[in-house]
C-alpha cells in the first residue's frame, strides 16, 4: 500500500466534497473511513469549511501529512452523493487506490447543469414560491421574469468572479428593482408587492448553507458550524441590504407603493 497514494486520494475525496456542499462531519467521516478500509494507523483529519488537514501511517512509513486549501464554494449535492457511493464500495474493498483515483476525476470533471436549465429552475422557483406565499398568478409570473434576471446577473457575476457578498446585494436589488417597477409603473401585482420580492429572493437565501451550520454544531464541530453561520448571516444581511437600499431610493425619489 503506498501510503502517499492513498492520503492524496482521500484528501481529494474530502475536497470535492467540500467544495460541493457537504458539512464538515460527512468530509472527516468519509475520509476516515476510506483511509481505515487501506489498514491505514494513527488516521488524524481536521476539516474546517476552508480547509483539510489529514495525516496517517500504515506501520512501516513515517506518518505523511497533506494539506489542502479549498478555495471556491459551490453546490453540486450529485457529486457528493457520488463520492459517498465510492467510499462505500471502498470500504467494501471493491476499489483499490488507483481505481477510486479514477473514479474521482471522473466525478471531479462532472460539468455543471447548463445555463439555461439553471435559469429556468430559478424563475420557476420564483413563480412558486410566490404563488405558494399567496401572490396572485400575475404576481407570480414577474417574480419568475425577475428570477430569469437574477440567474443571468449571477452567473455573470460568478465568470468575473465578484464576491458573494457584492453578489448577492446586486442580484437582491435587481429583484427589487423589476418588482417595484412592476407594481408601480405597470401596475401588475401591486397587492402583492411583498410576496413578489420574498420569492424573488428564495433563490439567494442561504439553506443549504444553514442546515450544514446546525449539523456541524450538533456533531460537535463548533468552529465550522460558527463559520458556516457567520457566512449564512453575511449571506441575509447583503440580501436585506440590496432590496432595503433600492426600497428607500425609489420610495425617495418617486414616492408611489412600497409595501
């Protein structure tokens, strides 16, 4: 067994992911558990949600430590349920060292959903949530034209590699601005003018990334369940920061329905 080999492999492992979605207890479980299915001794990983450090050694070598730095963030839950499925056949001693490396790199090279099948799933997610909120069918349909918008401004924004925060107080503005618009100069869903922006936002809104934060905190992992509740609420406040500013500016200087 090639000790190096197999440290490499399961930190690449825990990079995908992470860098994919996963809460930190799921990363160190599943390196874990690959490392121990290789006879590995002395298995020591600490993952935080920017980072992995892991150590092992199988009896012969000296112990070997990798560090891996995760730099871009995304969610792709189908790779994580892949990676799950490797470790497990791994742990069932159906893969050798080499074979999941492959494996891997297939999962890793997995190419997004298409653009226009991300931009149609965020108007539909507008549109209903708007309707399930009690929006009228009118008020539904711009909350979906505003989340066509907002798609497209945030994959612009993520090719020029604009921060989240900056991200999200534009694409929260940009809802804002179409429905606001819509109300008052159309005057299409003036009633349900509050429905209109909350499901315009629903795609902005930090879930995943506070049900990981409670999961880390109630296995104990404090520091990546505070870091991932810091970053959820980073998350809200550029949102209500976004519609609150375009709110208080059309109120300004045109007056007309803001709620």
């Amino acid at each position: 067994m090639n000790l190096t080999k197999a440290l490499e492999m399961a930190v690449y492992a825990g990079e995908i992911l992470l860098s994919n979605g996963a809460e930190t207890h799921r990363v160190e479980d599943t390196m874990a558990r690959i490392l121990k299915s290789y006879q590995l001794q002395h298995v020591e990983i600490l993952v935080t949600p920017t980072g992995i450090m892991a150590s092992a050694e199988d009896g012969v070598q000296t112990a070997v430590t990798r560090l891996k730095r995760i730099k871009v963030r995304s969610f792709h839950l189908g790779k994580v349920a892949r990676v799950n499925d490797i470790s497990r056949l791994i742990a069932e001693g159906a893969l050798d060292v080499s074979q999941a490396l492959e494996r891997l790199q297939a999962i890793d090279a997995l190419p997004p959903y298409r653009n226009s099948v991300r931009i149609g799933a965020c108007a539909m997610t507008c549109l209903s949530f708007t309707l399930m909120l009690g929006g009228s069918f009118e008020s539904g349909l711009v909350s979906g034209i505003a989340g066509l918008i907002l798609y497209r401004f945030l994959i612009w924004a993520d090719n020029r590699r604009v921060t989240s925060v900056l991200a999200n107080i534009g694409g929260s503005a940009i809802i804002t601005l179409i429905v606001l618009t819509a109300a008052n100069v159309l005057g299409v869903g003036a009633a349900s003018l509050d429905k209109m922006i909350i499901g315009g936002i629903i795609p902005l809104l930090p879930g995943l990334s506070m049900t990981n934060a409670v999961r880390d905190v109630l296995e104990g992992d404090s520091l990546s369940g505070a870091s991932r509740i810091l970053d959820a609420v980073l998350v809200a406040v550029s949102i209500a920061a976004g519609v609150g500013a375009v709110m208080s500016s059309w109120l300004y200087w045109f007056g007309g329905i803001v709620l």
